[in-house]
C-alpha cells in the first residue's frame, strides 16, 4: 500500500548547514570572508591581484581558489603575496560548502584578516550555493555585453557588491551603462557598485575603501 | 551542470526518510520549484535515472511542481505575480520589493510502499 510521507526539507539544507559551519570557523578566527564570482575571463584574478598588493601592508590575505583545473591563479595569488589554496574541482561548475570547508583546513585562519574565495568563472551555479562567506561579490565586465544582468537575474540577485571591469573599454565596443544599470536596478536596488579598471588603476580606490570598510565593521561585529 | 550534484542531495534526502519510516520502496517523489529558482527539470530527470539505480528509490516518478513569482511592494504594498523579468511594483514603480514567494527549492514529500 502506498503511503504519503510529508517532507518540507530544503534540497540543499546539506549544503546550507556546512556553509553555517564555515561561517562559523571564519567568525571565531575574526576572518572576512568574500565570495568573488563572474563570468570566465571578467578579471575575478586580475581584481585579487590588485586587492592583495594594495592591502597586504595592512590585512593579511589568503585566498581560495575554485577552477575546474590547473593552479595557474592560485600561483598568481601567492605570487602577489597572499597565501592562497587552490580547488580543482574536477569538471564541476562552482565551489560548494564542502569544497571550501576542505580547503578552509589547509589555511591557517589565525594568521588572515580577509580571505577571498575565488568561485569557477560561471554566472550560473554558484548562485545557487552557499559557501558560508560573508559578503558576495559579482565581477562584471564591459565586454561581456550590457545585457548580463537581463540574462543572468539569479546571480545579480544574490550578492551583495557588483565590479564593472574593464571601463578602460568602453570608447572600444557597444556597452550601454545606463542600460546595464537598470538591469542591476530592478534585480537588486541600490546594489553598491564599483566601475573600475584594472588595467589603469581607475576606480580602484572607492573599490578597495569598500573592502576596508567592510573589514572594519566585520570586526566590531565579531568581537 | 550543477543538476547533477542537486539531484544526489535529493536522492539522499528521500531514501533517508524512506529508511526512517521503515520503507521498502519509493514510488514518487515531490518536489516544489520556484520559477526564479534555475533547475532544468529534463536534466534533473536525467541524472535521476542514472543515480537512483539500484537503489530503494529506483524507478520512482519525480514530480516537479513549479510557484510562481510572488512579489510584495515595500513601498505601497501592492501584491503581485510577475511574467517579465522586471520585478519592480506595477501600482507605483517602486523597485524596494520584496520576493515573498518563487524561490523555493525543496522535497515536499514522498510517496512509498
């Protein structure tokens, strides 16, 4: 005979519990934690590189980060001066709770102040799991097109900061700003956003003021 | 891509249930989707198939039922159900809104024998 068994359990609640437990470990060590996420190629590394040397004087950094294959940005990372971890994740398409709770192990998170995880380069997939990381950043860029935000609500929904890369680009191809902004506007109103460029430095400063500001509340917050 | 890892949370999630209630077989599983929620039902389908075998949820007919987008006007208070993209109030314009409903992602319930 067959029988109804009522459920109402969140699919991922797996997930979401060992995401709370990361939270929890980054908390207890006083550690900021953001979620960098972007399309391949946007400049989610080029943005760290550029975040660690111009902090490293005064926050200690580490950052994790998720590709499919190959440690060729983790090396980028240390190379700037951070410890870093790198996460192959073997064809799968984001990071997860479990991924980074793995690699929050191999850091020792006494010793950092701000940790950036660098998720795989997907506007997809990484929305939908949560990490346990305070604050999550999407990297956009102007090449990409002014109408990501249209194609991609689920994750210009879920975050909490917006990068729009590459404005050295835009006398070069078609990207309406104004356009691009009402698209974030009407997914996530008032999002907080940065135009900058990493190539010529524009637009950095208001993006990194942001980090420290962030650095400093999370502090009075944990202790 | 991530369908894959999605529906072995919900393979986990409905054979545990099934061992609690001392369960021989599932015959269906429910699951309740939000349209803002990104799952592809086919692909979900899919690995379902692939997963499930061999397992006491072999077989079981999944059953996807999708809410619509409910969204609360923080400014006027208007209530409403989205088809476009855009989430913002039709009554006033406002864009402070508030999804109340159209994210769920959940098992509601299994059927076994």
């Amino acid at each position: 005979m067959k029988e109804r068994i009522p459920i109402v359990e969140k699919i991922l609640s797996a997930n979401d519990h060992i995401a709370a437990q990361n939270k929890s470990a980054l908390d207890l060590a006083g550690v900021l934690s953001l979620n960098f996420m972007a399309s391949p190629g946007a400049g989610k590394t080029s943005l760290i590189e550029h975040t660690i040397k111009k902090l490293k004087d005064r926050l200690k950094l580490a950052v994790i980060d998720g590709d499919v294959a190959t440690s060729i940005d983790a090396d980028r990372a240390a190379a700037a001066g951070a410890q870093s971890v790198q996460i192959n994740t073997g064809g799968e398409c984001h990071l997860d709770a479990i991924m980074l709770q793995g690699a929050l192990s191999e850091l020792h998170l006494e010793d950092i102040d701000l940790l950036i995880v660098e998720n795989v380069g997907n506007l997809i997939c990484p929305a939908s799991f949560q990490l346990g990381t305070h604050k999550s950043v999407l990297i956009a860029s102007v090449p990409e097109g002014d109408d990501k935000p249209y194609k991609y609500p689920g994750m210009y929904r879920g975050v909490e900061a917006l990068v729009i890369n590459k404005i050295d680009l835009l006398p070069y191809v078609e990207f309406d700003m104004e356009y691009f902004r009402q698209g974030v506007e009407i997914l996530n109103p008032g999002l907080v956003t940065f135009p900058l460029s990493c190539r010529t430095d524009e637009g950095l400063d208001a993006y990194l003021a942001w980090v420290e500001t962030e650095m400093e509340a999370h502090r009075r917050v944990v202790q | 891509m991530h369908e894959l890892s999605i529906t072995e949370s919900i393979l986990e999630i409905a054979l545990r249930h099934a061992a609690e209630a001392e369960a021989e077989k599932i015959t269906d599983i429910h699951l309740v989707i939000g349209k803002l929620s990104s799952i592809v039902d086919d692909s979900v389908q899919f690995y379902w198939d692939i997963i499930s075998d061999g397992t006491a949820a072999q077989g079981a007919v999944l059953h996807f039922r999708r809410v619509r987008i409910e969204i609360v006007c923080q400014a006027c208070g208007e209530s409403y159900h989205p088809e476009e993209l855009d989430l913002s109030c039709p009554a006033c314009g406002s864009r402070d809104v508030r999804v109340v409903a159209g994210e769920e992602f959940r098992l509601e319930a299994i059927e076994v024998e």
